[in-house]
C-alpha cells in the first residue's frame, strides 16, 4: 500500500512539565490530552498502512505544512501545506478545518492582514504571492514578487506586504492599497524568511545560503536589516561556514533579532562526526540598534546533535523561545532573558544551571566580555547555563511554529508527517 499522509489536529499538554504526551483514540488521559479531532486525512483504510486510527479519511494527497499562523485574534490557524498545494484553514479551538484553498502549486510562508479578513501565502512556482479572502475562500489577488517566493510578512500599520524572492534574491514591498510594488531590496542570496519589528520601523531577512567563494575559509551567510522607511539595507555576517538560515524573529521592544543556522566546520580535518565536528546547530543574536552580531550559541550538546533548526517563535515578553529542530524532530525551549543575562556578565539564574568544576563559559563571559564569540565553539554552554531544554515531539520534521496571541498556546507543523500539534506553551 502506498504511503499517505494527513494533517491532524491534536491537543497536547505537559509542556510545563517538559513532558509532551501524543495519545491518540479512546485511552487518551483526559487531564493531559484531548482525543483526537479529525482534520483533513487520506483516504483509505488505517491499520495496514500505519496511519492513526480514529481519523477521519477523506482523499489520498500528501501533506506537508511548512508554515503556519495564528489569526488576529487567534481563533484560526493558516497552515500552508506545500506538497499539496493548499492554503488550509483550522479552528484553532475545535480543531476541525474550516476551509481548505487550492493553490494549484508549492505554497511557502504566509501571513494574516491586521483585520484577520485576509491571509497572504507565497506561490513559490508561480512566482506570485496570492491574497486570500478568508470567509468566502477565494483568491483575491496575485502580487507579481519574482522567482521563488518564500518569505512573507505584513507590516499592518503601513498596510505594507513584504515577500522574498529567492530566485532573485531580492526582498519586495508591495502597498496593499494600490496593489502595486513600492520597493525592491537586492540581499544576499535567497532571501528566505521575514520578521518584522513590533513599531515597523525595520524588517530582519534571513539569506539562506551563503554567497562567495566556497575556497574562503571565512565565506559565511547573512542575516539583512531593512529600514521600512527608506528601504536601506545592512547585511550582517554570521560566524563563519554558517548557512541554512531560516526562520528569524524580533523581540518585542525591536533591540534584539534572532537567527537559526547551521555552522559548518569545514576548516577541520574530517576525522569524526561527533561532537560538532562537521557541523553545528546556532542560535544567533543580532543586536538590531548597532547593527551587528552579538553572539552565537550552539542548540548542540557535547552528545546529542540538534540537526536543522527551523522554526523560531517569542513568548510575548520575549523571554522564551520555542525552536522546532526538523533534523532531531523536537521542540527546545530556550531562556532568552536567561541568555541575555549571560551575554551581559550577569548571572543567569541558579534554578537550572550545572555545577562546574572549572570555570564556565558564563564565568570566562563575566570576566571578558569579548569571550562572548567563543560561544559559538562550546556545546556546553546552553546546557551548564541551564537555558534549554528539548521535548521530543511525535511526528517527524517539525518546521514552522506560531505562538497564539494569547501566549497560552503553541501551534507546530510537522512536515514529514503531516500533522499540526496544539501544546501549551504556559
């Protein structure tokens, strides 16, 4: 029987307690998870082709959601599901699909209109971003943005629709008023992802690859700032072999942005595969009010690698981050104001830090500020620190992840399996 995949709607909990459960039919404890609420699905039998019973089959299409989103005012859930071409719409309380929109191509991030009336989702084969009228499910407009589009984002106070064009490297601003394009910024090299400061005074753009010469022992990739008021640009490097940068965000009071990465090591002799030899998995800190890289921290563990970091989403403080690691199919938890504190010399926090018998990263930080770029070497130093921790999640392939409005709620797409997970961020 031929693989199938779904999209399924699942509530889970234990998250507080670093324990996340996926139960699915009957037995499901109902103080830790609800049953399952069927959602869209493949059609078929369930048993022999070790699909989860209890969810409802309605047609055989692959499913992959590579992004999602919150509503406004978070009742819904935007899930672009890439290989099957579909802009899918969910109730983000019964769980059940409201509406599903055929987008006749890959599809790629996308983003809610101030109102939560309209969705905006990247057509990346078409090379269009397309304008969805939420209530009667319908394709309103197509934005010309180029080759490959992926990133997108609203800047809803300028009525602005931001969008990256990987094929030709450029970010494009389009005034939703008139429909017509306002900017275009040529970046770095496929320009991937969009995250927008809370006052809209700039844009953080993520480049996917690095652009150079691959003979350059300090080629690396870039993260651009964009002003959204002149359309001027800073590229800021990453430490160096760093590559893969995808998601990015701003914290709320628009000082700090953060980038997931690679970094490969690729001026070492190849001599082994384990701890961090060949490559790494970063968390980088861009300090957007100077303009320049603060620091680097590996998600990696001196035993346990955190393989493609993918998505990123802030608790509305800001204080916490929640990552999905595709490659190791989990979810880490990291204390920003914990990492921020460390970055400052000040002490992080004794609740979940380690006891050394030498001096810690953290301790050297404290002492000389300028040790901050030896972060990027240490796959201890989250983990002494006690700033992350890793939940394993149930289905394979997490990428993107939104955090509701409320901060109470989490929503995770996992795109091998097919599936959107509910979990309690609180």
């Amino acid at each position: 029987m031929a693989r199938q995949r779904h999209i399924e709607w699942v509530l889970a909990g234990a998250v507080t307690a670093l324990c996340l459960q996926w139960v699915i039919g009957a037995n499901a404890p109902a103080a830790k998870i609800a049953a399952p609420v069927a959602g869209i699905a493949s059609a078929g039998a369930t048993g022999g082709g070790g699909e989860p019973a209890g969810v409802a089959q309605v047609r055989a299409v692959y499913r992959s959601p590579v992004d999602l989103r919150f509503s406004p005012s978070g009742a819904v859930v935007a899930v672009s599901d890439r290989s099957a071409g579909e802009v899918v719409l969910i109730d983000a309380v019964g769980g059940k699909v409201a509406k599903s929109i055929a987008m006749g191509g890959k599809t790629g991030a996308l983003a809610w209109s101030a109102d939560g009336s309209r969705v905006f989702v990247a057509e990346y084969e078409k090379g269009t971003v397309a304008e969805i009228i939420v209530a009667e499910g319908k394709i309103a407009r197509h934005f010309e943005v180029g080759a490959y589009p992926n990133g997108v984002a609203i800047a809803r106070k300028k009525n602005l629709l931001l969008a990256t064009s990987t094929g030709l490297h450029d970010l494009v601003a389009i005034d939703l008023a008139g429909g017509k394009e306002k900017a275009r910024v040529h970046l770095v090299r496929e320009p991937y992802y969009i995250a927008i400061s809370a006052d809209e005074s700039a844009a953080l753009v993520s480049n996917l690859l690095p652009d150079g010469a691959a003979s350059d022992p300090g080629m690396t990739a870039c993260v651009s700032i964009v002003s959204l008021a002149d359309f001027s640009k800073t590229d800021i490097k990453l430490p160096p072999n760093s590559g893969a940068v995808r998601q990015v965000a701003i914290s709320p009071d628009g000082h700090w942005g953060y980038a997931l990465h690679t970094v490969g090591r690729t001026t070492l002799p190849a001599t082994q595969l384990d701890r961090g030899w060949v490559n790494t998995n970063a968390l980088s800190v861009i300090d957007l009010q100077k303009k320049k890289h603060y620091a680097s921290v590996l998600l990696d563990s001196l035993v346990e690698g955190a393989a493609d970091p993918w998505g990123i989403a802030l608790s509305k403080d800001g204080g916490t981050a929640w990552i999905t690691l595709a490659g190791t199919h989990q979810l880490a938890r990291i204390d920003i104001a914990g990492l921020h504190r460390g970055l400052e010399g000040q002490p992080i926090s004794p609740a979940g830090a380690k006891k050394m018998v030498s001096a810690t990263i953290w301790e050297q930080i404290k002492a000389d500020p300028a040790k901050r770029a030896d972060l990027v070497n240490d796959l201890s130093a989250l983990y002494v620190g006690g700033l992350i921790t890793r939940i394993a999640l149930p289905g394979k392939g997490p990428r993107g992840i939104d955090m509701a409005p409320d901060g109470a709620r989490l929503a995770v797409g996992q795109y091998f399996s097919g599936d959107v997970l509910m979990l309690n961020s609180a």
